[in-house]
C-alpha cells in the first residue's frame, strides 16, 4: 500500500505541512459514447522519454511542468526512466515500463475492442511538482487543447 | 507530488471535454486534491500499475479504471478502491 511512512522523515514533514491544490468546483466530462468507440490517451508522470528526446530537468526551481509526446507505436522498453525523485523504488518501472506506461496492455484492450482506439501519441510528465502554478495555467491547458485536436475521448493518468 | 500533478491534469482535460480516470497512491492526498474520478491502488510508490511482467494484474487495474469511467452513479470527486 502506498503510505506515507515509505518516505524518509524529512519529506514526511514536508509532506505534512504542504499546501495541496484542492480542485474546487471538480469538473466532469460524462462519457459521450460507449468506451469500445472511445479513443483514449495514457498520460504518465514518471519522467519517461524516448531516445533522443530532452530528459526531464530536475533542477527547475519548483519542478519542470514540461511535458513530451510519446508516440503509439513507441517500444515501451526503450523509454527512458529520467525521473530524479529518490523518494520511490525505479526498479519495476525499469524493469517493466509498463508498470507506469501501460502501453503494451492498453494495445491489446484496443486489439480486443475494449476500447475504440489507443490515440497516436501519448504525454509524458515528471511529477516531482512542488509549485503546480505554472502546469494549471499553461502546460496542462496546452496538453489538453493537444488531446482535444487529436479527438481523444478518454484519458488515463498514472502517478508514480 | 506525482499524484496531485496528475489530479490537476486530469482537471485541465476534463474541464476541455476529456473525460478521465487517474490512478492515485496515497488516499490522503486524493481526498485533499480530489481528482474527477479515481482508483486508489494498494501498491508502493514506483509501481502504480502493480508488479512488473504480470500482465493479468495490470489488466486488472485498467479494468477497474475503465469501469469507472463507465459508472453513471458517481458524482464528482469520485474515489473508488481498487481491490486486487
């Protein structure tokens, strides 16, 4: 189970006094038609990039709210780990992309009509964000108009 | 962090029209950020989808996303617990 005593004291503190972003209202979309006519993007905040792409900078003051395209057809085990955080294990997700990519499993609900189609490119976030300021107003809006333009559907976001 | 950044995310795409469904590994902080729909999985940080090269328990877990996202009776912000 995820808790937070698997971090060390130090990042408990933190934890502990820091600020949540609260949601308020929450927004809804319903689902406009059936999931097995749905085209769906997969976004991930584990700082993956595929070769040749810009790692993630960890040293932006307050995170790095970039964000890079993972293309469909990309092999899940090229994608490169380049999250910093050391306040979790990177060996599944290292040796297993899919652990926190599941790019593999999502083309074979595609394959069986689970789902409509799997959109041709997927978004790649590093998650370490401690001041989210400039992901509400400028990245996450952008990555959104991108998933609206490319006539996603659904979306499926995993943490790390 | 990891999971609130994908809670405002997934609050950008909802807000334009994409309905969504995110993981999260602490409840506490989704109960804080209160993501549009969520699965709270039981599984450490690093391994949100479960354990590596175990297909059936990562479909698992996508299956109970999907289900959320197809569950008409739940009001935002909804949580719901993933039980392996």
């Amino acid at each position: 189970m995820g808790t937070m005593s698997e971090f060390p004291l130090s990042l408990r503190l933190f934890l502990k006094a820091y600020p949540w972003r609260r949601i308020d209202p929450v927004p809804w979309t319903p689902l406009a038609k059936p999931l097995s006519e749905s085209r769906l993007a997969l976004l991930s905040s584990a700082g993956f990039v595929v070769p040749g792409q810009e790692p993630f900078d960890a040293a932006v003051r307050g995170g790095d709210v970039s964000f890079r395209d993972i293309p469909a057809g990309v092999d899940v085990r090229t994608l490169a780990d380049t999250h910093r955080s050391e306040s979790f294990d990177h060996s599944g997700l290292r040796e297993d992309p899919n652990v926190a990519f599941p790019i593999d499993r999502i083309r074979e609900l595609a394959a069986r009509g689970r789902i409509g189609s799997m959109n041709h490119r997927h978004l790649s976030f590093m998650g370490s964000i401690t001041a989210p300021g400039r992901l509400v107003r400028h990245t996450g809006p952008e990555a959104a108009r991108r998933l609206v333009a490319d006539g996603v559907d659904v979306a499926l976001l995993v943490p790390v | 962090m990891c999971n609130q950044a994908v809670g405002l995310v997934a609050a950008e795409l909802e807000r334009q029209g994409i309905a969504t469904v995110v993981l999260q590994l602490l409840r506490e902080v989704a109960e804080r950020v209160r993501p549009p729909r969520a699965l709270f999985v039981p599984f450490p940080h690093g391994y949100p989808m479960g354990k590596p090269e175990d297909p059936a328990q990562q479909h698992a877990v996508l299956e109970a996303a999907l289900h959320i996202l197809e569950d008409r009776s739940l009001t935002p912000p909804a949580l719901v617990d993933h039980t392996p």
